[in-house]
C-alpha cells in the first residue's frame, strides 16, 4: 500500500518524504509507541495511522494496553502485572489511543490521519474466512462489533474505511491482508482524502519560507 500512496504522490508532482513504520502483527498500541518515539527526530507534517484489525482479538489480559506482558503472566508468571484490570471494549480502547495519537501528534506540531481499516467478516466471504490463516471466531465476532459501533459512533476522530470493500470481490488474500488490487485503492482512498490538507501545508510552507516536500 506504502508504494501505491507513494506513487499517487509522485504523479501529483508531489516529492515526499515517507516512512514506512507497519510492522506484521503490530496494534494501535506499537503504533502509539512508535510515534512517541520517532516524533520528535523527524518531524512530520502528517502521521497515517492504520489500523484496527489487530485489535479485534479477545485476549485474556487483564488490561489491552500491553497484551504480551498479559500473555507472558497468564501463561508462564502470575506474579507479572499487565495492568489494572480493565472492562473496555476493544473498539473502545482502539479509538481512545486514536484520540491520544491525535494529542501528542498536535503537540509536535503534526496531523493524524487516524484510519480504521477495511476488515473482513463472516457475511462477506465465508469460503475465505474458513480458509485463512488468520481466522479465528473472536476475531470474526469482534468485526462484527466493531462495524456497529462505528455506524453508529457519532463523536468518531477517525475516518471510517471498514466496510470499504463490502460487496468487493478479490480486496482480500486472508482475513486480515489485502490483495494488489485491495492496497492499490486504500492508497488512492487515502491519497484523495488527504490531498487537500497537503496542498495547503505546501503553501504554508512555501508562503513563509520554508522547505517543502
């Protein structure tokens, strides 16, 4: 997808300067974490956020927030703490970090563009779902919730892509990656989503003298 979005700038006679931070498996946690780091050294005029599938998985934890340390005291040390025991959702907890990434990003003088990804369930190709490696029923049970909750969600910080491909054949190759053609037209949604705040940050920069990409 990363090269797609990157390509729709180039045409656009855009000479960005992107980096690639997705990493396999990774949530909105490693993701939050990630940006506290490398904020600050790079400087960013917009941070993408994209994410949600990762954190449709019931995990027997105590707290989401770091569910390896959660893993570790379940399975191998009791005495290992992972938190204060929490009863939020997991489309709750997703979108309460959307919303402290969207915090810190303005602190640094940055822009968040918080997606919530296209995901797959059961009604949509359940030939596909059975197949996948990365099937599992809490996952397919927690899609679910997560796209009622974000039809209904009023008060959203983030832009909704989650029934993007609903009705789409071939945007999947498992339950939770895309196909060519899928990342081709999450690219081109982002890009035109994005397209007019960074014509705007262009001529910011270049109205008060600063180098732009």
């Amino acid at each position: 997808m990363g090269k797609f979005f990157y390509k729709y700038l180039l045409d656009a006679e855009y000479s960005p300067v992107i980096y690639n931070g997705a990493v396999c498996a990774h949530g909105i946690v490693d993701e939050f974490l990630h940006m506290i780091r490398d904020i600050e050294p790079l400087k960013p005029d917009y941070i993408i956020n994209f994410s949600g599938v990762n954190n449709t998985a019931d995990r027997a934890t105590a707290n989401q927030f770091n569910t390896c340390v959660g893993e570790y005291e379940i399975n191998s040390n009791p005495d290992v703490i992972s938190g204060i025991k929490s009863n939020e959702t997991l489309y709750d907890f997703w979108h309460r970090i959307s919303k402290l990434m969207n915090l810190v990003a303005n602190y640094h003088g940055a822009q968040v563009y918080n997606f919530l990804q296209p995901m797959i369930s059961s009604d949509d190709t359940p030939d596909l779902i059975r197949t996948s490696i990365h099937n599992s029923e809490d996952h397919t049970e927690n899609i679910g919730y997560y796209k009622t909750r974000a039809f209904m969600d009023k008060n959203m910080e983030y832009i909704n892509l989650i029934s993007m491909f609903e009705g789409k054949d071939k945007m999947y190759i498992d339950q939770a990656h895309y196909s060519t053609e899928g990342n081709r037209l999450i690219a081109e949604r982002i890009f035109d989503i994005m397209k007019n705040d960074i014509e705007k940050t262009l001529l910011s920069k270049m109205k008060h003298g600063e180098g732009v990409w």
